[in-house]
C-alpha cells in the first residue's frame, strides 16, 4: 500500500467516523462558527476551556471529506492541550499546508499532507484550525 493511499484511508475514516462530532450546551463552550462561502464549507467548533487549557472539543458542520476529516482530527488533537500548545499545533499545521515538512504528536494530521498540491482545497483543510484561533483568541480577550 503506498503512502497516498493510506492518507487517504485516514482522510476517509475520519469522515466517515468523525470523532468530536456533537455539541455542548451553549453555556458550557466556546463558540465559533465559520464558513467558507468558496465552496460551502460550514462548521460550529465549541471548546470548553478550564484553566488555560481545551478540556473538550466539539464540532457540527458540513462540507467535504477534507473540511470534516479536518476538524476530526483537530479536535481529537487539541483536547488536554494548552491554549498555547494548540496555537502552536495551528501554526504547524499552516506550516503543513505550506509544503513544509511537520511532525504532529497526533499522527492522523500529517494524513493531510497532500492538500498542499491542491492550493483550492487548503481552505478547506484550515477551516476547523481557523477556527480554532479565533476561539482562542475570543477566550484571552474574554477571560
């Protein structure tokens, strides 16, 4: 089996199976919702945050197997992290999209490697981790 192909198999697993999929009370989580109107992408990622770290994370949305694959494995990823660990995961996972050649504790990620050759479909890979930032931004501007 070539590498591709297991990519692949992980992309589909996770849509197909994606883990975090739900949601919380709306006054237990962070809330954030984004969209890529390019394509029609959506998602609603809730992060409960206790003590400076992402205790759980959630996510709703639609869209295609690299958006949902994507925020599946986000969210699996940033769970007992810091908020500055999981920045720090964001800023890699740019890094990623950009060719660069990046190692995740949360090996799924890495899966998504090959989005880089496909410049219209990054959008759809960093929907979930833009998400991400702006619920951590949110969270230090508001306690």
């Amino acid at each position: 089996m070539q590498l591709d192909d297991l990519y692949r198999r992980v992309i589909m697993d996770h849509y197909k199976n994606p883990r975090n999929r739900g949601k919380f009370d709306a006054d237990e989580a962070v809330t954030i919702d984004l969209n890529n109107p390019t394509c029609g992408d959506k998602i609603s990622l809730q992060m409960k945050v206790e003590d400076g770290m992402v205790s759980d994370a959630k996510f709703i949305g639609e869209g295609c197997s690299i958006s949902l694959s994507s925020a599946s494995m986000m969210t699996d990823a940033v769970k007992g992290k810091t908020l500055e660990e999981a920045l720090d995961m964001a800023e890699k996972f740019s890094g990623l999209m950009k060719g660069e050649a990046v190692e995740f504790e949360y090996e799924d990620i890495e899966a998504l490697s090959g989005v880089n050759k496909f410049p219209a479909r990054i959008k759809c890979a960093t929907l979930a981790w833009n998400a991400l930032r702006k619920g951590i931004e949110h969270t230090k501007q508001n306690g």
